[in-house]
C-alpha cells in the first residue's frame, strides 16, 4: 500500500539540484520515540525514509518522502483529531479567547492599512483557518470574512459559531483583499500550486499575509547530537519543529520565501514600525506593544512571517 510521494524536485521552485541533509528510517529510535509522542502507528509506514533536501536555488528545506491523499488524510481526520477536538465539549474550550482576539484584530489593523478601502468594504480569506480565531476577529471588526480548513471536526465546529467556510475549488469565485495564510505552506505537498490557486481568487490590489515556522537554525541543528523532543520543541534555539516528520513538510527562511513569491508575481511589502506601535497601543497591554514593535525591529532576512502584493 502506497502512503509517500517522492518529490524529488524542489517543491517551491522545481529546481532538480537538491542536496540530502539527512536520512532517518522510519525505525530508527529518533523516529519511533517522537511517532510514541505523537500517539501515531510506530509500524504504519514501510517504504522509503524520513529524508531532508535543501534546494540549491531557493534554500528551501524539504522532506523528500511527503504523505499522499490516503495517509493525509489519515494524519489529520484520525492521527491528530482528538488533539485537535478534546475540548470541544468542555465549557473552557474557547479559541475566541480575550487575548487572541486582541491579537487577531491588531494583526488585521496591520494588513488594513495596506488597503484603501473602509473595512467595512473588505472581504477576506483565511486559508487554513485553524480554530477560526483569525476568521472570527476579521468578522467582529465588520470584515467580509471567509475560511477554509480541511479537518472534517473543525469545520463542523465553524458552523456552530456563524463562520463562513468555502471550498479549495471555491475561491477563484471571490475578490478577496486580504489573504491570510498562517502556518500553512509548511504542511502541503505542493506549496507552489496553493500559491497559484489562492491567487486567482485575489483583487488586483489585494495582498497575501504568509506566515510561517523559521527554519533559519535547521541546517546547524542537524548538525548536533538531536533527540526527538527537538522536533516538538517550537521557541528553543535548538528546535527541529519546522522539518517535523509528516506534518512540516517545507521548511522556509526568508529567501526560500520571497523567493516562491517573486515567482508568482509578487513583491514584498514593509510596513512603517509607526504602524505597528498604534494598532497594537489600541490593545492597552505594555506587553503587547512591546511585542509588535519587536518582531518589527528583526531583521528582515529573519523573518518569516511577511506581507506580499500582487506586482505585475
């Protein structure tokens, strides 16, 4: 039974000069102990290997051997869901809390102010939605707001709260203005063709907001005695997260980035710290305010959480 496909050619740019970092069986102790950690099979795969290629010409880091539908499908509707839906039923479960809202609606008011439009004339998507968080925060300040996810339970939960949910094939049909996709290209096999896809459902000024795990540290952390924690370490200088088997299957920095940007037409967009400092003075956290201004103050070729806009 056939569960991985050999992507032996970069999947940003297509370029065939890639070279192997790293090659782990699939029994291999490092392997095994995280899959336990994970609660996943520890004998379901039986073909090829966890192998990691790095791009020659956009730097992009990548596992070789991604999941096909059938194994997709598997990891995210029966390995992960009861991570992802324990809560659900308790009274506690709310990932519309205080603290994320605030910090949704800051981020949104960050994007706003590329637009010349009212919010109120806005229509947005947020592709992979998560828990709707975002969804939700866009469609309190009066957004046009729209989602998509593909965990079956998820979605079912969107519904209850008043989130409008499209479909993959749905988004051509829409103008959207703002295109958020958070910590989504790191999970798909084919981050090149979610690129050209949303594309389509963009208005001619519209702007897409990337964001996701930096995989600036990886190549130095291979290079150490690892243990399996480092790939469910997110935060720690040593972390493996962004190359987690199965799951992060494309790990960017920020040339690997602009790079699968630049070749869609797009060029980045840098916003005025000023901007940041008053979106997020709104929230009345010191904290907050200090966070905002931070992550604006890294260096750019740090940063993978970046803004785009449609350039030609």
């Amino acid at each position: 039974m056939k569960l991985l496909n050999d992507r032996a050619n970069c999947p940003s740019c297509n370029f065939n000069n890639c070279k192997q970092l790293l090659k782990l069986n699939w029994d291999n102790k490092i392997l095994f102990s995280f899959f336990e950690y994970r609660n996943y099979p520890t004998n379901y795969i039986k073909e090829a290997a966890y192998v990691l290629m790095e791009c020659d010409r956009c730097g992009l880091i990548y596992q070789r051997y991604s999941p096909n539908d059938k194994l997709s499908n598997e990891i995210y509707n029966n390995w992960i869901v009861k991570r992802r839906t324990a809560n659900i039923k308790d009274y506690s479960f709310n990932p519309f809390s205080v603290q994320n809202t605030i910090r949704n609606i800051s981020e949104i008011h960050q994007l706003i102010n590329f637009s010349l439009k009212k919010p109120s004339q806005l229509k947005v998507l947020d592709f992979g939605m998560g828990w709707g968080g975002w969804c939700k925060a866009a469609q309190l300040m009066g957004l046009e707001a729209y989602g998509t996810e593909i965990n079956k339970k998820q979605i079912e939960y969107f519904k209850t709260q008043g989130l409008k949910v499209i479909d993959w094939k749905e988004i051509p049909d829409y103008n959207f203005d703002i295109i958020n996709i958070n910590q989504v290209l790191e999970h798909v096999p084919n981050p090149s063709l979610i690129i050209s896809h949303v594309k389509k459902g963009l208005t001619f000024d519209g702007i897409i907001k990337i964001g996701v795990p930096d995989a600036q540290n990886i190549k130095s952390n291979l290079k150490k005695d690892f243990q399996s924690q480092w790939f469910y370490a997110k935060g720690e200088s040593y972390s493996l997260n962004p190359v987690e088997p199965l799951q992060h299957l494309n790990a960017f920095n920020y040339k690997a980035l602009k790079y699968i940007m630049s070749q869609h037409g797009f060029q980045h967009l840098e916003q005025p710290v000023g901007n940041y400092y008053n979106d997020s003075i709104n929230t009345l956290s010191l904290k907050n305010i200090l966070y905002s201004i931070a992550r604006r103050l890294i260096p750019t070729r740090y940063r993978t959480e970046l803004v785009f806009k449609y350039s030609l």
